[in-house]
C-alpha cells in the first residue's frame, strides 16, 4: 500500500486510537486481507485507486490478518476478504468479498465529506483544512503541525485553526501514550497519576466523547493544577474551541471551572 495521509496499515497496537477513534472526525474503511489470498488481491488494488480518488475523505486502514489474528479474531473475521467501515467510533457497514466498485464508492458517499470540498487545490484554504483532517486522522502529528501553520501563514485569523490546534494537540497526547487500556489500568491503580489521565482524556476526547473527556480535565485540574504548566485547565480551553461555545458541555463546564478557580 502507498504511503499517504489517508492510507495506513492496522495493527493491535494502533486499532484503537488510529481507526476506532480517528472515526470520529474521518470515516475509517477497515480492508482485512491476507497475503495468500486471491480476491484479496483483486479488491486492494480496487481500494486503493478509490482512496486515491477520495483523496482524504476517508482514511483506508489495511489489517493482514495473518499477522494481525487478534484483531481479526475480535471482530469476527471467517471469512476475507472483509471490509468493514468506522464511523464515529462503530462498526456501520460491512461486506465480504470483491464487490462491484459502484457499490462501494455508494456506501462511501453515505458517509464522507462532499467531494468538491476535497477537490479543493491543496494550496487553498479548503484543501488545507481536508488535508489537515486526513493527517490527525492519521495521527500524523508532524504532517498536521506542518499543515496548520501552512494555514496560519495564509490566513492567521482563520476561525478554524484554534480548534485545529486543539484536535493536534490532543493527538499528540494519545499517539505519545497509545494503550488506552493501559492508561486505563493506571488510573485505577493510582487516581493520582496526572499523566495517564491527561492521556486517557486525549484519547476521549479523539473518540468524540468529551463529556468523558471533560470530566477527566477538570478532576485533573482539581487535583494537580501544576501539572505540565495547568495543562487540564488549557486542555479544557482547547476542547471548549472544538466543541464552540454554543455546546450545552461548554456552558456546563464552564460554570465548573469557574467554581474550581474560585
């Protein structure tokens, strides 16, 4: 598979936090396969040309399942090929074998970005902005870092990027601390580890979860505001300007801070 933004290789370690939860900004169609395989190899090509043509409205995932079997064997996989698609951190399509390319770009388009918006020119705002999407979709920090100040030299009142910035920031944390099972093990062993809470709350966050996320930050900020320079406060600033400040979480939590700060 060609390297790109949009097209990653799943395994164990990364399912979580690079397909699980990547799809809840970017639609993940998850392509179990193995190399023995013949229609395998007649549907990878197949994928590959309509990520190409998607460039970036939806992030391909490819999971050899001989090298990969407690993935395959968590979601039930007899039978490959079998593509299944994320989408705000489910399972929501799913089909076996080499299926006509029609059908697939028709299950696509149920749930990507329009396409004249990837069309964009990259140099554009708009296609920086899809660009940028597909590279925290990635976890490709450096890339997105790259992207965003690309977009601050064009444009540094853009609206956008606060909340890019913060999306960034949280995928940082949860790529440097990656095992959300493990960090949550650590938390319970010990409530007062600040840096596996600030993680796991990355990681919440990244899932489209923030009620859990903003829940962790402020119990963070209630009990170690010194931690990485008031991180928890910032970190609760940071997905208020994701979430905007009509949000009934950004109103509610808010009020919270304020009660804490004072």
């Amino acid at each position: 598979m060609s390297e790109s933004p949009y097209k990653i290789v799943a395994t164990l370690e990364n399912f979580v936090p690079a397909v699980v939860e990547a799809s809840a900004t970017q639609p993940v169609l998850v392509d179990f396969w193995a190399p023995w395989c013949g229609p395998c190899q007649t549907l990878m090509p197949m994928l590959d040309r309509i990520a190409d043509d998607y460039a970036g409205r939806f992030v391909l995932a490819k999971v050899n399942t001989d090298e990969q079997q407690q993935v395959a064997a968590h979601f039930g996989i007899r039978s490959i090929p079998t593509v299944m698609l994320f989408h705000k951190g489910q399972a929501v399509e799913q089909f076996v074998g080499v299926q006509p390319e029609q059908g697939i770009r028709a299950l696509l388009d149920k749930y990507v970005g329009p396409a004249d918006a990837a069309a964009a020119p990259t140099d554009e705002p708009a296609g920086l902005l899809e660009l940028a999407d597909a590279q925290l979709a990635a976890r490709d920090t450096a890339a997105a870092s790259d992207t965003l100040d690309r977009m601050a030299e064009q444009n540094p009142e853009d609206p956008r990027l606060r909340a890019l910035r913060a999306r960034l920031a949280f995928t940082e944390a949860a790529v440097a601390r990656p095992d959300f099972a493990a960090l949550r093990a650590s938390l319970e062993r010990d409530p007062s580890d600040s840096a596996a809470r600030h993680a796991l709350a990355a990681h919440h966050a990244l899932a489209g979860d923030y009620a859990t996320a903003l829940a962790e930050w402020l119990e963070l900020m209630r009990r170690d505001r010194k931690f990485g320079d008031d991180q928890a406060r910032r970190s609760l600033l940071m997905a208020f300007d994701v979430l905007g400040d009509a949000d009934e979480l950004v109103v509610s939590y808010r009020r919270k801070m304020a009660s804490l700060l004072h």
